[in-house]
C-alpha cells in the first residue's frame, strides 16, 4: 500500500500583524492510501492549516508534505490549482452547493471546470456518481430542494467527479441530524471500500471519530497517530 500523505517535520508559521504565529511545530505522520481517518483537536490546534496544506491551499514554511506523491511545498500556485482540482475532492460544512444548479449538474461542473471532460464523457461519469450515492432520481432538483443529507450525498459525489484520490471533508456531518449523519459516514466507507478513496475528516463528531480506522490528534502543533486497534483495547 502506498501513502496518501507523508509529513516530516512541517512547520507552518503565519504573521498576525506584527506577531509571527507558529501554527505547526514539527509535524509527523504518514496516511496510508484507503484510509478513513479523522483529524481531531481543539479549536486553534492548527487543524485547518494542516488541512488546506494537504489541500495544496496552503504550502509549509519548513519541512516535508507530500501529498499523492506530490511535494506540495515544490508546487508553483497553478501547478497547486490543476493538482488539486485533478486528485483532490473537498467536502464541507455546509455543502457549498451552487444554488441554482441541478443535483447532476453540480456533480457535473468540476468536470467542466477543471478538466473540461466532453459532455457524453460527463454525463456517462454523473450518472454513475448519482446511483452510487443514490440519487438518481433527485438528479433534477436544485439545492433548495433537497434535504441535508441529500445535499450532502450530492456534495460527496462533486467530490469523486473527477477521479479524486484523497476526499478532504471539513465536518461534513455537523449540520445534519443523527440518523442521516450515520447514513452519510456509511455512504462514505462504502465509497472507500469500493473506490479505494482515502478519507480525511476534521471533526468534532464522536460518530466519524468512531468510524475511522485512524486518528491523527493534534494539540499545540504537534500531531500523534492513533489506530483504531488501540483506541479498542484501550476502552476495552
């Protein structure tokens, strides 16, 4: 198996005014491809900098961050641009749909968008996304007329539209209910097991934490793994 992200000693410091603020001290670790792992720490730990660093949104002051075997930090920002927008799928918060698409054709415009797919091409790979996250027959309806979990299954969907290797999803079950959260976090192992996706949460939600095979727990800017294994016999 090979690794979806290597970090090695990453260290990410910002300016806020006048003051230099270090926001990653040395960061360790290694995500291995197909996993289901969740980034997990208070506010402030530095989960969002880490996260839009693997994102190629952001690249580290010092240190090693590769990401699909790419060195994020040797990227120029177009080169950051078409890397992501080719290998890597976003998830969020609140869906960012575009309202006045369709279901389908908000699965559809990255395809248009980065890679400029022809269109039987792109409807032959939207259709396929619509029935693997069941909604075929929601295809038609715009944003507003969809539930929260609906959108989110759509929003998944965008994610994988072009081929992506690593889904970075940004507490994509804060806003939905218990029961549809737990069909969302299911929807999405489905989807690693069977694309062999890697998945990478920041959250606060016990249901993904408890669902992940992988903890990567952040604090102060120092990062340490934790396997699902230890945290069962931990609590055993």
């Amino acid at each position: 198996m090979t690794d979806a992200v290597v970090a090695e000693r990453v260290v990410k410091r910002y300016r806020a005014g006048e003051v230099e603020v270090t926001a990653l001290r040395g960061v360790d670790f290694t995500l291995a491809e197909g996993a289901f792992a969740a980034l997990v720490g208070p506010s402030g730990s530095g989960k969002t900098t880490l996260l839009n660093m693997i994102g190629c949104l952001d690249r580290p002051s010092e240190g090693r961050l590769a990401v699909l075997g790419q060195d994020v930090g040797a990227l120029s920002r177009s080169g950051a641009a078409r890397f992501r927008g080719e290998r890597i799928g976003f998830v969020f918060q609140d869906f960012n749909l575009i309202p006045v698409l369709s279901a389908a054709e908000n699965i559809e415009y990255p395809l248009v968008m980065v890679q400029s797919w022809p269109a039987e091409r792109r409807r032959a790979r939207v259709a396929k996304l619509l029935a693997e996250v069941g909604m075929t027959d929601q295809a038609g309806k715009r944003p507003d007329q969809l539930s929260g979990g609906q959108k989110q299954r759509v929003a998944i969907a965008r994610a994988l539209a072009t081929g992506a290797r690593l889904v970075l999803a940004d507490e994509p079950t804060a806003n939905l209910d218990g029961e549809t959260a737990q069909r969302v976090i299911a929807l999405m192992r489905r989807m690693r097991d069977e694309e062999g996706v890697t998945f990478l949460f920041s959250t606060h939600d016990p249901r993904i934490i408890g669902a992940a095979d992988l903890i990567l727990r952040i604090e102060d800017g120092a990062v340490r793994t934790e396997p699902a294994a230890a945290r069962e016999t931990a609590h055993a």
